[in-house]
C-alpha cells in the first residue's frame, strides 16, 4: 500500500524486461541526481553544521564536538530522551502484537466485517495525523485518562498499527501455502506447523515491522503534541519546543544522532525483509 | 486456505478477533464519531464543550478571518500537490525505466529521508532558509544579488517545505502504476498510429490516474496538517488548518471549531478515496492494494 514505501519498493520489482533509457539518458539521469540532490543536501547541511565550532552556526568555525558534549550534559534533553526511547520500545512491541495477529487474522481467518476491518485500517493509516491526534485527545479526555505516559503509548500504538499489518500482510501474502500443506502431510499437527513453519517464515517481516514501529513512535510530532502531558516529555516534543525559538547548535547535533539511529534502524528492517 | 490452520473456532481465534475489532473500534473509530459529535456542540469555557446543538463552528468558518486563514491554507497545500505532481511524475517514469537491479536503490534512496525525522528535517531547511543561511550566502558568493533575499517566513518557505517533506509520497504510489504500465499497451497505440501526445493523453494518463489521485490524496492532505512546517518556516502569516486546529484544541480551547475544522480535512479525504476508487475502477482495479 501507499504508505509503507518500503514494502513498496521490495515488492514491485518487475519481473518483466525493461527497456532502459537510451535518447537522452544522460538529460534523465541529471534529472534524478538533481531530485537526489536536493532530498540530501539539508540532510547534509545539518550534519554538518553539528561539528561547527561557530556558536552563530551558518560559518564554518572549524571542526568540534562541543555540541555533542553539551548535549550530553543537558539533562531535560536525556530525560526526553530516555522517554522517548522506552515509550517507542513499548509502543512498537505493543504494536507489533496486535499487529501480527491482525495479519493472520486477515490472511487465515474467514470472518463476517473483514471488509469494514480492513477499511478502518485502510482509513486510520490514510487519515491526516492532526486528525487522528484531536479525536485521541477527544477520547482520552471523555474517558477522563490522565493525559501522560499512557495517552502517549495508547496514540502511538494506534498509529503504528496499520504499518505492522501491512508489513507482515505482504510477507504472508507471499507464503506459499504448499510449505504448511507439506508440514501438515510429514504429519505436523497445528502448533507444530505453526512453530516450525509459519512463525519462521513470518518472523523477518514481523521484525521489520517492530522497527518501523519503533521508528515513527520516535519521529512523531504532530499526534504526541496533542496528546502528551507535562509528567512525561518526550525527544521530539523537546525538540520542537527548541526549534520553534530560534536556531539551537545543540538541535544540530541531536538530529544529526537520530538521523543515523533511524538510518540504522531502516537498513536493518530491509535486510530482513530482503532475505528470502 | 483459512480452513484448516490455526483452527477455525479455536479460543485462540476468538480472542485474536476481539482484540482486533476491541482496539479498532475504541482507537480508531469511537474518537473520529467523537469529534464529529463535538463539532456540532458549544464551546464552553470549563468543560471544553456544552449543550445546545448547533452548527455554529461551521457557520464561523466563514468568518472572514477564519476562512482567509483556510483559502491560504488550501492555495499553499495545492501549490506543493502539484510541485510534487510536476516533479514526481517524470521522476518515477524514469525511475521505473531504469535498470530493473537498480530500482529497489533508487526508491530506497528516495524514501529513506521519509524514516528520519521530520522535524529535523524541517529544521534543517532553516539553516539553508535564513538570511545568512547557504541559500543566500551562495546567491551573493556568485553575484546573483547583493542583498540577503527573504525566504525564511514566507509563504515560499512554507511551500518548499511542505514540498520536501511530501515528494515521496506523491512518487511512490506514482511509482506503483508506471512500474504496471504494460510496454505493450504504448506499442498498442504507437502501432494503431497514435503519436507520442496522443499516447500520452488517451493511454498513459488515464492508466496512471490511479496513481495520481492516490499521490493527491497523499500530498494534500498531511500538506494542511502539517502544522510545525508552518510554525518553524512560515511564520505567523503562513498558517495551515493544522495551525488552527492545534490553536482552536490547545490554546483557545474552543473544541467545536477544532473539530469542525477537522470534519472538513476528513471530508476532503472521503472525496478524494472515492475519486480514486472510480478511477481505478475504470481502468479494472478494485482492490486498493493493487495501486496505492
């Protein structure tokens, strides 16, 4: 589906020949290197400002790792930094629970409103997230839940949801049903093929789908703003309240460490989905 | 298939089942009958919101102030839809043209700044935006001008951001339908003597339409949510409805008109799916896995 580029990408491969570009081949490639460019450049721009010695942070004052340093001795920054991190590794456990039972659900269950299911994850994924955010904050206050570590973890498990589904959905999709016939007839029972066949097959997607997870509980600003309260700030919210009042050296070199964590994170889920 | 496995009225399916529609129904689709409900209710200054009903927060929407507000908000969200249509649609044709081992690189390149994060990344454009940011002091190394330009806080800014951000949104569901686009279909029409426009115009196009509607539905939308764009690149001048709505809930605490507000943005969503359900219909797809 639309929204999960990575499957994407993994998946539409073609099988069929391609003709590739002659006639203006080298128009078509500045092209793409030009879009490439620009996707990169402010990337770069950043990461390399975070070394800037210069307090002023547009002229190059030479090489430091002063803003690292800072970074480290300030301490609501580490707080954030630590709620953000255990708030995503519930969050993206949480998530990919649901979400893998959802998948097998989907895929090996035949039950009434499996259409209306799968529309309301299509919707919640495809919806705005400022949308999704006001109608949380709206449950969460008629429900009078204190608004928190557990609103935050509520919101980002729903969002994260539709992501994991999807990811292990394309993975059981692509199962070949003759592997748990074969199981089945060496004489496997139920929970044996489960645990020797499907949960294998299954297990690189369902892992790539916790780090997905992972990674859109960290960058989250727009759902978190609404829902989180003062006892438990998180990363990106910290962030935002700093970037909002000016240009911050240290915002540098805290985005620059996120960038290569989600990078990290990316690369390993597609090495997992790409092992066949 | 779904048979035999796991067992068909196994505790196990009964409670995966539950589950599923619990956490759907209570997160996903109580809180959107919510805000419906709470548009149409008084704003109150204790309890968020009163009774009596009214459709006053739609009413109010058209109050001058408000309604420039959202025919701003509306211009620059389309503004970058069809920046990123404009720039997205040669990009996945040529992506999709490429080398077949050299595709799953190019998207991956394309998408792995949509995994980092977007504030950052936003951030990051104002170290390029500001006055004495790369922009200019590259502009005025080379001669072009000979005074920092404004780009910061302008609707510029806030457009180009948005742009950044959405661009691969708009390609990847581009991308899907380029890749299905059948060689055949283009030799079809070439051989029953249609020219490369009307190629263009009676084949290629309606075939990608799916594509461009989902791309649309994609940029558009986030595009008038995206709120902290605003606020880091654009300024107080530069709102989006996502602006209004997160003032209207936080700061003002008038929940109705938030909401209502937020009615619309999902209005605008159910046209726009079903705009791309008929296009997909049309050309033989039902299933919105296929192209989105």
């Amino acid at each position: 589906m639309s929204n999960n580029p990575l499957n994407h990408s993994l998946s539409s491969a073609p099988t069929k020949p391609k003709r590739t570009i002659k006639i203006g081949s080298i128009a078509a490639k500045g092209y793409l290197g030009l879009i490439y460019a620009l996707l990169y450049l402010p990337i770069l721009v950043l990461v390399v400002m975070s070394f800037n010695q210069s307090k002023i942070g547009y002229n190059w004052g030479g090489f430091s790792l002063k803003w690292y340093e800072s970074l480290f001795n300030n301490q609501a920054m580490l707080d954030a930094f630590w709620h953000s991190i255990v708030l995503g590794l519930v969050a993206a456990t949480v998530s990919t629970l649901i979400g893998t039972l959802t998948a097998l659900a989907l895929h090996r269950y035949k039950f009434r409103g499996k259409g209306l299911l799968n529309g309301l994850l299509f919707v919640l994924m495809m919806s705005p997230e400022i949308v999704l955010a006001i109608s949380l904050l709206a449950l969460f206050l008629l429900i009078g839940l204190q608004l928190g570590f557990v609103s935050l973890l509520l919101a980002h498990i729903t969002f994260c949801l539709p992501f994991v589904v999807i990811t292990v959905f394309a993975r059981l999709s692509s199962l070949d049903e003759r592997l748990l016939e074969a199981a089945r007839d060496l004489g496997a029972n139920e929970s044996t093929m489960v645990r020797t066949v499907l949960i294998p097959v299954i297990l690189p997607a369902v892992m790539a789908g916790w780090l997905l997870a992972f990674t859109l509980s960290l960058d989250d600003v727009v759902v978190s703003t609404f829902v989180t309260g003062p006892s438990y700030e998180i990363l990106p919210l910290r962030i935002y309240s700093m970037v909002r009042v000016g240009l911050k050296p240290e915002v540098n070199a805290i985005g620059t460490l996120l960038l290569v964590a989600s990078l990290v994170l990316v690369i390993i889920s597609q090495l997992l989905l790409r092992r066949r | 298939m779904a048979r035999n496995s796991l067992g068909s009225k196994s505790p196990f399916r009964t409670a995966t089942l539950w589950l599923i529609w619990g956490w759907l129904l209570i997160f996903a689709l109580l809180p959107n009958i919510l805000v419906i409900a709470v548009s149409f209710l008084t704003p109150d200054s204790s309890a968020f919101i009163s009774l009596p009903v009214s459709i006053d927060s739609y009413v109010r929407m058209l109050d001058p102030l408000y309604f420039e507000v959202f025919v701003h908000s509306l211009w620059m969200a389309s503004i970058t839809t069809v920046i990123c249509l404009l720039l997205g649609y040669p990009f996945a044709w040529l992506v999709s043209k490429a080398k077949v081992r050299w595709q799953p690189l190019l998207m991956m390149l394309l998408i792995l700044p949509f995994w980092t994060n977007s504030l950052v990344r936003t951030y990051a454009l104002k170290l390029l935006f500001a006055n004495n940011g790369l922009i200019n002091k590259s502009l005025l190394a080379i001669g072009v001008i000979d005074a920092p330009i404004d780009i910061l806080y302008t609707q510029g800014a806030v457009i180009a951001g948005l742009t950044y951000l959405l661009f691969p949104f708009m390609v990847l569901p581009l991308y899907a339908v380029f890749t299905d686009l059948r060689n055949d279909m283009l030799l079809a029409s070439q051989d029953l003597g249609a020219s490369k426009t009307q190629t263009f115009w009676h084949v290629v196009l309606p075939l990608t339409t799916p594509g461009i509607i989902s791309g649309v539905l994609l940029v558009l939308l986030p595009a008038m949510g995206m709120f902290y764009v605003a606020d880091i690149l654009g300024g107080s001048r530069n709102l989006l409805v996502g602006n209004i709505i997160k003032n209207q809930f936080l700061d003002a605490r008038d929940w109705p008109f938030g909401a209502a507000a937020s009615v619309l943005l999902t209005l605008a969503m159910a046209v726009l799916l079903l705009a791309y359900r008929a296009s997909s219909r049309r050309i033989g797809k039902t299933d919105f896995n296929e192209v989105a």
